[in-house]
C-alpha cells in the first residue's frame, strides 16, 4: 500500500510540476520558428477603408457560433447596405478543421460558379483558422477564386486555454477535465472533440509543417487584448434581445439578454497575464494570433474576444462596430493583394 501511496504521489508532482510550466514554451512559437516570413505591422492603414462589389465576402463564424444567434449577422446587413454580396459559412462550428475546411472550398467554389467573382475571407476566431486550412489544403483548385483572407483573433499558432485543458499528464488530466469536455462538446453541443483539439498547440505545430498558407495569397490577422481593470470584470454584456409577448395591439416589449461575457474574458486574459506573462483577448494571445508573412492591425481600443459577436449591441456610437471592423480588415487585405500584384508586375518588367 505504501509503495502504491508514492508511486500515486510522484505522479501528481511529476503533473503538477508539467503543469506549472503549462504552455509556457509554446506561446509565440510561430516567431520562433525557422524560415517564417516576418509581420508587418499594418495599424496606422487600419482606419480609410472602401470595398469593392467585384468581389464576395465569405464570413466564417468561430466555434460555438451554431449557438451564437447574432453572429456576424449584423455585418452581413451592413455589407448588404453597402451593396455588397455576403454570405455568412453555415459550417458546424464544433468540427473538426479538417472538415470544416472541405466545408469552406465547397463554399468557395459555389458562390464563384455562381458570380464569377473571387471571394475574399475574413474568419473570426476558430473560423479564422478553418479557413486558413481550406486555403492551404485545396490551393491549387482555389487558387483563381480566392481573393485574401482575413483573420480576427483567431488562434492561428494554438491556444493556451485548449492547450492546457487537454494536454495529457497535467491536473486537468488528473481532475478528469478531458472527460468533462467531451461530454459538453460530444453530447450536450452535439460537436466534435477534435474541434478543441485542433487548436492545440501540439496540433497546430503538425497542421502548419504540413499545410503552410500560400506566400502569394494576401492575409491581414487581426489581433487585441481584453480590459482587465476591475471595472471590467464586473461588467455584463448585453448579447441578445428577448421580445415577449404583446401587451396591446401592434405592441411588444423587447427586453435584454445579458451575460458576463466581458467579466469572463477578463478574467481569463488576467490568468494569462499572471500565469505566462502574455497579453491577451482571454482566449488567444497577441502573439499566437499573427500570422506569419501577414500584414497585422494591433488596436489599442481594448477588445475581447466576444466583442466580435455583441459588439453590435453594446458599443458606443462613437466607436467602430464590429461590422465597421471587418470592413476595414477586408479593405486591407484588398489594399495588401493590389500591391503584391503591383510588385509582382514591376518584377516581371
């Protein structure tokens, strides 16, 4: 018994230490890596912006957006405001990247059979992370349909927060917290574990050494950092609206839906801050979100990574919206494309 009591004992030090260090050497390992193109810094280009309507925007929703009612819905309204078709990837969000990256070239295709016109992308979270794959994986057939793509807060290079709930060998693992998503994901969300996986960092690594995003396609990544004052940690989020029953004739009553979803991404930016040092939206840090060879906008406004879905509600109208955000990263990426071609011209005379 005694032997077993220390064989049991060493095996949570040998965790608990694993898990102290946690995904400390992963964060930021894209800069690191050998042979990646550097960023440049595209901030101060972020703010005059025009979309041109020879093209199609594809939005593509991050994980849980299936259960994300207001999702891009109200920049799809804006674009179509403007004159410009746009169409939100109905893909099941909790699937795999593999899959949801068939999903997306299919998509691709469709709507260029259809219009004739190139697509240009923008992917929100997990979603711009699928979509980098449909680009990497099925280039040569999307290569003549694909305009950019743009990437918001997306874990390009992993997640610490995936990466650390199921990461074999650490108290998580031990406290049965694996087991614990699969049964939200597999059974309650009807999704696929694989979804959480793939943004591991470890998965990352694997995924990227073998589908790198092609040099010549135009990216801009997009990424933030969440408020951690005290201000905002108590702060609630208004996410929805809940119309009851009329009253009177003609007459309804709509009411708020809020949620702490700012407070909680607060609190996980401040973990990450106190745990690894690292700035962060509370799901991605500032360095795994920027692709290498991109050209990246890095706001100062403090944004979560909710903010892409509520934003609509919430914001201030003196402050861009979400749908005004991703018009401006769509118009980079077209400004990007326009001087890579004008480049690749001048090299060719």
């Amino acid at each position: 018994m005694a032997i077993v009591a220390t064989e049991h004992f060493y095996r949570l030090v040998l965790r608990a230490r694993k898990t102290v260090r946690g995904s400390a050497d992963d964060i930021g390992w894209l800069q690191r890596a050998s042979g990646m193109p550097p960023v440049e810094d595209g901030t101060e280009r972020h703010g005059l912006h025009k979309l041109p309507n020879s093209l199609v925007y594809l939005l593509v929703p991050g994980l849980f957006s299936n259960h994300g009612p207001l999702y891009f819905v109200s920049t799809k309204m804006s674009f179509s405001k403007l004159g410009l078709a746009c169409h939100i990837a109905k893909i099941h969000s909790e699937a795999s990247v593999e899959k949801n990256a068939r999903e997306i070239k299919e998509y691709i295709e469709e709507i260029y059979w259809g219009t004739k016109k190139r697509v240009l992308l923008l992917g929100h979270s997990k979603g711009g992370v699928d979509a980098a794959a449909a680009l990497s994986m099925y280039w040569p057939d999307l290569r003549d349909k694909v305009a950019g793509l743009a990437l918001a807060q997306s874990p390009y290079g992993g997640s610490p927060i995936a990466s650390d709930m199921l990461r074999e060998g650490q108290l998580g693992d031990y406290l049965q917290l694996r087991k614990v998503m699969e049964v939200l994901i597999s059974k309650v969300i009807k999704g696929d574990m694989q979804a959480l996986e793939d943004l591991t960092y470890e998965k990352r690594k694997l995924f990227l050494k073998k589908y790198p995003l092609p040099k010549e396609l135009p990216v801009v990544s997009l990424r933030t950092e969440a408020g951690i004052t005290p201000g905002v940690l108590a702060t609630f989020s208004h996410v929805a609206h809940a119309e009851l029953p009329p009253l009177s004739a003609g007459q309804s009553t709509k009411l708020p839906v809020v949620m702490p979803l700012a407070a909680a991404m607060a609190a996980c930016a401040q973990l990450l801050q106190i745990r690894y040092g690292e700035k962060s939206d509370g799901l991605v840090t500032c360095r795994d979100a920027e692709v290498p060879g991109s050209v990246v906008v890095r706001p100062k406004r403090k944004l979560d990574h909710a903010w892409m879905v509520y934003s609509s509600l919430n914001d201030s109208p003196t402050e861009a919206d979400a749908a005004q955000v991703c018009e401006a990263l769509l118009s980079l990426v077209v400004e990007v494309g326009q001087r890579s071609r004008h480049e690749f011209t001048r090299k060719d005379e």
